[in-house]
C-alpha cells in the first residue's frame, strides 16, 4: 500500500466529464437550497431528513433497525433496540455538529473527535495503537492499510483540515466535497464509527461553504444503493490515483440526492397544509399553527411536547391530541407507561423516502 499523500491530490480534477457533471449538481443543490429557505418551518424538513439519514448512514455499517423502532427510540429514549439506540446516537451527532459548526464557522479535527464520541458513546479518540486494516469482511482481502502513527494521523487531520477551510483555492466546493470525504476514510483516524462521521461531516462542508442552510440532503440512500462502487471507487483511488471516477460518483450522489430531498420537502410541506385545513375545517376551537408544527416535528408526539410546546396544562395537551385522534391526524400508541401519538401521514412518508431506488 502507497502512502497517504497530503491534499490538494496533484491530479487534474476539473475534467470535462467532471464539469458537465458539476453543473447539474449545483443546479438542483440550488434548487433543493432554495426551495427549503421558503419553508415555513424549515425544522420540521430538518427533522425529517435526519431522520433517514441518520437511518441509511448507519445501514451502510451494517447497523440495521425499522422506521418504527428508531422512532419509539426518539420519542423514548430509555426504550429501543440496540441499532436503534446506535442509530439515534448519530443523529444527535449531526445536529450536534450543526449546531458547534454555526457556533464556530469552521470545521476542525476537534470538531470530528465530539461528532465521533456521540456516535460511539466513548471517548476512545484518535487512533494511537498500530495496526488498524480495513478488511472485506467476504473475503478477507486487506482493502485499505491507513496511517499507523498518532503523529502521522494528526498530521494528516491537520493538512485536510486547512483544505477544507481554505478560501483560496479554485477548485470547485463539490469537487472539494469529494476529496474530502475521500481523505477523510483513507486517514481512518478513529477505531470505529468513520464512515459514519465522515458522511456527518458531508453535510457540514455543504453548510460551511454556504450551499446549504441546513443539514438536509439525504447522501446515505444513494450510498445504500449503489455501495459496493462507493467501495470499489474509494479503493481506485488509493490504489490507482484514479480520481475521476470518484468525483463523477459524489457529483452524481448529489444531483440525486437533491432531486429526492426536494420532493420529501415538498411532499411534507403538502401534507402539513393539508393536515392545517382538517384540522381547521374539523374543530377550529382548539387550531393552532403551533400546534400543527409539534405534530410534525416528529412523528411521534408525547403529551408533554404538547404541554411544553404551547404552555398548557398536562390536560389540556391530552385533549388536543385526543380531539387529533378523533380526527384521523394521529394515532394513539401505549408503550409501557407511556402514550404516544402517531403522525402516521409523516410516518409513511418518511418510510417511501427511505426506500427510494436510484
């Protein structure tokens, strides 16, 4: 295995394939942009799409749990299965990471190390033991020895961290997009949990360089469903220096990606108006636009989300939500002590965008 070599990768990226390629990408990037800033609630999007990403990004790792148990898990956080615990964990590390990005405007190895302990739940770090491989669990084959030092890591981190807040170079940021994420699995600077940190890591660059507001755009499923030549293309790379079809597959990721989160976006934005004009026509006593925005920040609603949410009595939630019920806007579940209400519109929403073909 050739050693890691510090970026920029002293190779032409900007091809013609790559061009043509790049302006398709941005356009619907743009639009999926464009149209979530019009969004009323832009949160109630933010939630959704996390949702599945958080779900695909961990499938591709192999950690495997249902819509229905990676919502009770949200909704409970006591209660779950194991994968839906893990699962949960790495999407309170993408808004965690959302929320130090905007705090700091950059993105840092240190940055990468808080991302990592929320998905891991320990504080293992970097790596500092040698003698990590990268193994095809069918084969055995070793597909990837990355860095072996602490020293040689940090380096590393150091040099693609200055790439990515760079301001100074001409290439272009989804270009970028695609060396990074590529740098970032080849340093492999944690024992466990890279893969999904790098992708967290995605979405974070894409709001850094102003091409998104917020973490919407759903990578994971294009992933999922073309894994075996994300894997492959990440190898010609190391092997090869073969970038230019690792920088088509990211370009075409994200053209993909956006045309699918756009029609998510719109489809839960029709359903919320939908849903208001029921709930309007149905019992407009007790309508409230707040009142629809908690229902669908989630599609699982406790009675004190309710009570919190618009400042009334335990009560006074519980009747709201069962004059919801009675109404066919949502489901009333009891799980263990506690009572929950499905917003299964949402729910069947979110479960069709995650199991999109491309």
């Amino acid at each position: 295995m050739s050693e890691l070599k510090k970026l920029p990768p002293n190779v032409e990226l900007e091809t013609k394939k790559v061009l043509k390629q790049l302006a398709r990408s941005h356009r619907f990037l743009a639009e999926l942009k464009g149209y979530a800033d019009l969004l009323p609630d832009k949160n109630i999007l933010v939630n959704a799409v996390t949702i599945n990403e958080a779900k695909d990004s961990s499938e591709i790792e192999n950690i495997v749990t249902t819509h229905d148990e990676l919502y009770k898990t949200l909704a409970l956080s006591n209660q779950g299965d194991p994968a839906a615990k893990e699962v949960a964990n790495y999407r309170k590390a993408l808004l965690h990471g959302y929320e130090l990005l905007n705090q700091k405007e950059f993105l840092s190895t240190n940055i990468f190390i808080e991302i990592h302990k929320i998905i891991e739940k320990n504080n293992s770090g970097l790596r500092k033991v040698p003698g990590t491989k990268i193994i095809n669990q069918a084969t055995d084959e070793i597909v990837h020895e990355p860095p072996e030092t602490y020293q040689e890591i940090i380096d590393l981190l150091s040099n693609l961290e200055n790439y990515i807040n760079t301001k100074s170079d001409k290439v272009d940021n989804l270009i970028k997009l695609a060396v990074i994420h590529y740098q970032f699995e080849a340093i492999h600077p944690f024992y466990d949990g890279n893969g999904r940190t790098g992708r967290i890591i995605n979405l974070l660059y894409l709001i850094l360089k102003d091409l998104l507001d917020s973490p919407i755009l759903y990578l994971s499923r294009y992933i999922i469903a073309n894994k075996q030549q994300y894997y492959n293309l990440l190898r010609q790379v190391t092997d090869d220096n073969s970038w230019e079809d690792w920088v088509l597959y990211i370009l075409k990721a994200i053209e993909e990606t956006s045309k699918s989160t756009l029609k998510l976006a719109q489809d839960i934005n029709e359903l919320v108006d939908a849903s208001a004009n029921v709930f309007q026509e149905r019992n407009s006593s007790i309508y409230s636009q707040e009142l629809i925005e908690i229902i669908f920040n989630e599609p699982y609603t406790k009675i004190e989300d309710v009570q919190n949410g618009l400042d009334v009595t335990r009560k006074t939630a519980s009747n709201y939500l069962s004059s919801l019920e009675k109404i066919n806007l949502m489901r009333s579940e009891k799980i263990g002590r506690q009572k929950l209400y499905i917003n299964k519109p949402l729910m069947n929403l979110l479960k069709k965008a995650g199991d999109i073909k491309y």
